[in-house]
C-alpha cells in the first residue's frame, strides 16, 4: 500500500525553512501558546521581556529563537502578536488541517478525543479505534469508535496523517507497525513503552510517569536541601527561598 496519499482538506505545506534548531521547534509551541492568551485578551503588540517571561524562558534566548522565522520585532514596539502567532502556526504547520487518529478509548483516549483544544489548532481527530467489542459502535466527542481489524481502512479512507497510540504497553509496537505501513508516518505515543520504527517516521513520545518521577526527584533535592542537618549543605533561609524561586 503506497504511503503517499492525497488529502483534499490539506493545502500544500510551506518549504520548510532551513536550520531551525530542534531546541527552537521545542520552544515554538510554548511561545504560541502565551501569544495566544494574549490575543485573546486584546494584546495587540508584546516586547521580547514581556513574552519570554510568559514563556519562561531567557528574553535573548527568545529573540534568537524568532530570528530562525524571520521575526526580529520592532525596537521600542515590539512583536506584533497576530503576525508572530501565523508566523509561528506557519512554521508549525498549523495553517494547514492534519486529520488524526487514537488508537486505545480508555480512560486517556476518551479524555484526548473529548479535548477541544485539538480543533482550534488544526488537528482534528478524525478516527477512534479499539479492540474491545464493548466500544465499538459507541460515540466519543461525536466520532463512532470502530474495531481495531479495521486500521488499515480506516486510515485510508479517512485520510489519516498522525496516529496517536493510547493503548497498553503489549499492544503499541503491533499498533505502530500497522500504522505505519498503512501511510501514516507521523507518531504520537502514549504508550509505557518505546516504539521501534523505520527510517522516515517520526515519533513523540509521552510519558506521564516519567514527567512526575522527574519532578519527584527535583522535589526530594530540593527538601533535602532545605531541611539537611549538615551545616556545610544547609542553605541560608534566605538562600532557601532564592532557590525555591
């Protein structure tokens, strides 16, 4: 079965544009989004201070970032915040319609077909699939969950560019490869497990645990700085507190 497919929704992607750093494209949705709450406030332009600190980051490491788009502001103006958010959306390839599917409608794929916020940003979950007969034929978020026998067509007939995997770990390597083959070469896996795939196919992987352990360690070092009995390891409350900040 041919990988490449035509769909009508989708207008011609934008060339990409050259040496953008991944550590740049990471960032991008974190700068949309705050460009986004602004807009919706009536924010019409944001200086670079203003921006990179609803991003959280460095306001140079931000005006670098924007430079690789093109957008270098105006000085004592700013960044006009519609401009930049189609600019970013453009580099993105938000401005265009990506149709998606979720493989698994447990309790986080039921939770991500109901999330209103894919819409709005040019996904639109297009497909549900599960093995389990009591799901089938039911609606989710006003899409009918069909059986996972049915991959293959469906991916096809609905023109499925991005899979999302929510199934359990032992069900997500034989999900990705039928998806694969079936065209789609964009992944994103929520899956407790890493995926083995071909050259070509792109994979993201979310892992909630692993976000919380990774806190969790952050927390305990930052307690056991806090409350240490060694006076050579124990912070000054007033260095307490400029680290907790």
């Amino acid at each position: 079965m041919s990988a490449q497919r035509t769909t009508p929704l989708m207008r011609p992607a934008r060339p990409l544009r050259p040496g953008v750093p991944e550590a740049t494209v990471a960032r991008l949705p974190i700068y949309l989004r705050a460009l986004m709450s602004m807009a919706e406030v009536g924010v019409e332009t944001v200086s670079s201070e203003d921006l990179a600190t609803a991003a959280g980051v460095g306001s140079a490491k931000l005006r670098k970032d924007l430079s690789h788009l093109g957008s270098y502001g105006t000085r004592g103006v700013g960044y006009e915040v519609d401009y930049l958010v189609y600019q970013i959306s453009r580099e993105l390839g938000l401005t265009q319609d990506w149709r998606v599917a979720i493989v698994g409608v447990g309790n986080l794929g039921n939770a991500l077909a109901n999330y209103g916020g894919f819409a709005s940003r040019g996904f639109t979950v297009v497909a549900l699939l599960d093995a389990d007969e009591s799901l089938v034929g039911t609606s989710v978020a006003g899409v009918r969950v069909r059986h996972l026998a049915d991959l293959e067509q469906v991916v096809v007939a609905e023109q499925v560019t991005i899979a999302v995997v929510a199934t359990p770990a032992e069900a997500a390597q034989q999900v990705c490869d039928r998806m694969v083959t079936a065209g789609v070469t964009s992944v994103l896996n929520f899956a407790p497990c890493v995926l083995d795939v071909p050259v070509g196919v792109m994979v993201r992987k979310v892992d909630l645990s692993t976000e919380l352990q990774i806190l969790a360690f952050h927390e305990q070092r930052r307690l056991a700085g806090v409350v240490s009995p060694d006076p050579v390891l124990a912070p000054t409350a007033t260095e307490a507190v400029r680290r907790v900040r």
